[in-house]
RNA sequence: GGCGUCGUAGCUCAGCUGGUAGAGCAGAGGACUGAAAAUCCUUGUGUCACUGGUUCAAUUCCAGUCGAUGCCA
C-alpha cells in the first residue's frame, strides 16, 4: 500500500510567534489533526511554562504528542521520529493532509529526513562519561574521543562537552567508532513533505515574548514550578521558565530577577530556533496571521 | 544655600601619576543526529555630559555650566 499522495504539512518557527492558533486554523480548513514538535510539549506536567494548547483548543481540534508523556518517563528524538511515523501511518488513510506544529528543529528533522538508528544509551556509561567530565573537565573526553574516533574528533565542536558526551557514551557502548554510525543515510518517506516557516519581526517577536511571560506568571507558573522543584534534576525540567524559577526557591535569585531571566532566555531560544530554520531551504515563510494564504499553498502543493 | 561625590558602549561599571578607551550583562551572527526550550562557538567606535583653559598632546589636570546623588544647613 503507498500514500505517496498524502501530505505532512510542518509549521515551523521560533516560540511565540503564533504556531498555535495558525495550525487550528488550518486544521479546521482541512479538517484534519495536529502533531506537535514541541519536545516540551510533551509533558503533561508542564502545561503553563510551555505554552501548551489551551484545554478548548484541545477539545476544539485533536492533537497528538502534546501531554502524552509524564516528565519521568525517558524520550527522545528517535522515539519521537516511531511514533510520529506509526501515527501518521494510521491517520493518513482517513485524511489526505496531516499538521504538524513545533519548534524544535531537531524532531521536525527526525521526520523529515531520520535520524540514524543508534543503540539506545546505557544510563550507566552515560553517568561515568559526566562524573569524568564533572571532575576532570574536558579535556580526557577530548583525549579518548580522539582515540577511539579520529574522523568525528576532526568535525566536532571539541569544546562542547554535551557533543563529545554523545559521542562518547556511542563509542563506548558498541565498540566502534561513532562516525561509522552515523551514516545520514537519506530516508524515503511514502508521505509528501510541506514546510511552511512563520516569521515576525525581530522587535514584534520580542514583545510577544515579553507579554506571554507575563501571562504565564498571572496564570500560575510560579505555582507549577514550585509543585515540580522536587523534579527538577530530571532533563524535562531543565527548561526555560522553570530552571529559572528554581534558582529562585533555592534562594539564588529574587523572584523580580528570574522573571527577568525567563524573558531572556525564551528571547534566546527564539533567536537559536530562528538560526535553525533560517538556514532550511525547504521552508517557505508566512507571516502567522496569513493563513488564507498557507492555507492556498497548502492546497496548490496537495494537487500535484 | 554650603561642602563632597559622580556623569565613559543599550545597562552596570574599570580606566594608577596626561599619549583619542575596556570588562560583565544585554544585543547580534553561527553551529547542531537520542540532554535539543538542551549544549556550544564568534562578536564591543562610543560627540569618554557640555563650554572654555593649561599642554606638542586631555576621557585623564584646572575653571565654569548643566544633570544626578549624599551630608550639613
């Protein structure tokens, strides 16, 4: 069987620039579903400080990842990339368009293009790598990782432990060398794929922002956050909005000034989403309220 | 009103005894294959408040003006 007339139609762009409400719009249009690409997103425990879906947007069109998952539960981006495939594998008979909304440029990727298939990692090498770098610093992650893989050490940042970390735990865990692995082999997907790139000006993007912070605050996010401070060494919470909050409980900071670093840290999440889209030659952009006009993109690229 | 202190990059401030300036933060640009709202890299020319004076040379010394602030009245 082949649905190679169906199409997966990304909403990308940076956080608080209007994904949401142009995606509802859309589904409504094409009376179809939303998955989300918000790896934050996921967790139901984390409904204010990530800009979750509202309960009535919830209800108003189904959407999928959002919630899905409780900040305990272990994820990533290669499970992400089977469940979204074996998802659309079962809605795409019913509908000839799906939507797909988020800002995280690494899951949107999985999707589009896979993601090498990797043993999982084992938490125990992983502890080991980081209790060595805690104590020693970078410098024998440099040191092994030019051992046991000459050719990545050539590429990567070497002065990014979390890259050399990954590398590491891969090389470690299989004995060969993490390059080798990585093939980057183009995948086939028996969908079509559209990406559609919402964009602002710098200056307006920057108010939103702002302003959405706010909202957050009025809505109770120093609540949610301090009902989650128990969690907070769990990789879910190491999130804008909530790491900065817990600086504060712990006495760090006054609550004036982690406000102050919620804005920003969400101003540069944006600004890295941003580099990361930009440099997407797939992506044709809109500005968020035109949606007639997506919608006619949309449309004139299912007929072909 | 008197005395003192201060006025340097968007913000907070460094600049010893004169040779036209430099940090942190913000901002900007970039990277990115199982932590990705994560992690990391690069990036600092601005009437040194204003007006005069001294000097070969003044952000730096002197005088005045304006502004801020403190103490005394």
């Amino acid at each position: 069987m082949t649905t190679d007339d169906r199409l997966l139609v990304i909403i990308a762009g940076p956080t608080a620039v209007g994904k949401t409400s142009a995606v509802i719009s859309l589904a409504g249009l094409f009376n179809t579903e939303i998955f989300s690409a918000d790896s934050r997103q996921f967790y139901r425990e984390m409904k204010i400080g990530t800009a979750a879906p509202s309960p009535g947007e919830m209800a108003s069109v189904k959407h999928h990842f959002v919630h899905h998952l409780s900040i305990s539960e272990p994820y990533n981006v290669s499970r992400y990339e089977e469940d979204v495939l074996a998802l659309a594998g079962k809605l795409f008979p019913e509908h000839p368009v799906l939507l797909m909304a988020g800002g995280s440029g690494l899951y949107i990727n999985a999707v589009c293009h896979g993601i090498d298939q990797l043993p999982d990692p084992d938490p125990e090498i992983r502890r080991q790598l980081k209790e060595t770098f805690t104590a020693s610093g970078i410098e024998p992650l440099r040191r092994e990782l030019t051992l046991l893989d000459p050719e990545y050490a050539r590429h990567v940042d070497l002065a990014n432990p979390a890259r050399l970390l990954r590398a590491l735990e891969v090389c470690r865990a299989t004995g060969l060398p993490y390059s080798r692995l990585r093939t980057s082999r183009p995948v086939h997907r028996n969908f079509r794929i559209l990406k559609v790139g919402l964009e602002l000006p710098r200056e307006e993007l920057y108010e939103r922002i702002n302003g959405r912070v706010d909202a957050m605050m009025q809505a109770g996010l120093f609540e949610e956050a301090l009902a989650l401070y128990p969690f907070r060494h769990l990789n879910a919470l190491n999130t804008v909005g909530y790491k900065e909050l817990f600086d504060h409980f712990e006495g760090l900071t006054t609550l004036e000034h982690a406000v102050d670093k919620i804005r920003i840290h969400s101003r540069r999440y944006a600004k890295r989403q941003m580099t990361w889209f930009r440099s997407d030659q797939e992506i044709t952009w809109f500005h968020p309220q035109e949606v007639e006009k997506m919608a006619e993109f949309i449309r004139r690229n299912n007929q072909d």
